[in-house]
C-alpha cells in the first residue's frame, strides 16, 4: 500500500504545507512511475484548494503493517485532520 503525503510549496516560508494523503492499494503503475501517478491524482483532488496546480507535490510512502491484507481503507483521500490522527494510531499500535 503506498501513501502519498500531498504537500503545496510555500514560498514565503520555504516549506510544504500538507495539504492530506492519498491511499493507492495497487501495485501495477501501467508504465508510469509512482510519482507521476501520486502527482496527477493529487493536482485533481487538490487542485481546486490552491492558486496554483503546479505547486503541489508528492511524498511517497510504502506502508507495511502487519494485517496488511485485512486493512481495510474506506476513503482513499484523506484530509490533513484525518491523515493526521491516522498516523498517531498506527504509531500506538507498533
């Protein structure tokens, strides 16, 4: 399962702001890298909440929990909130 951390450049601070995550479950990218995939389904989700499309970007993440297969996701696009407390309860967990 691979996350992408979906950030917008701020210029005036000189760092990304987290916009939310992206969930994807599959393994074949049908000949694109995954970058390329994160990054267009992001500028699509997330377009519409910034000025400008080509500021956001992408931060990949392979993640691996033990009941992987049972994981069960019910929203593929999480919002920064959501992400968020997410993260604090796989962290609990390990």
């Amino acid at each position: 399962m691979t996350i992408y951390k979906v950030f917008c450049k701020n210029y005036e601070l000189r760092k990304g702001e987290l916009l939310g995550a992206l969930i994807e479950r599959r393994k074949e990218f049908r000949g694109i890298t995954p970058i390329e995939s994160g990054l267009k389904w992001a500028r699509l989700t997330f377009g519409d909440k910034v000025v400008n499309k080509q500021a956001i970007y992408v931060v990949p993440d392979e993640l691996r929990l033990k009941d992987d297969v049972n994981w069960s996701i019910e929203k593929a696009i999480l919002t920064k909130e959501e992400f968020l407390e997410m993260a604090r309860g796989v962290g609990r967990e390990s």
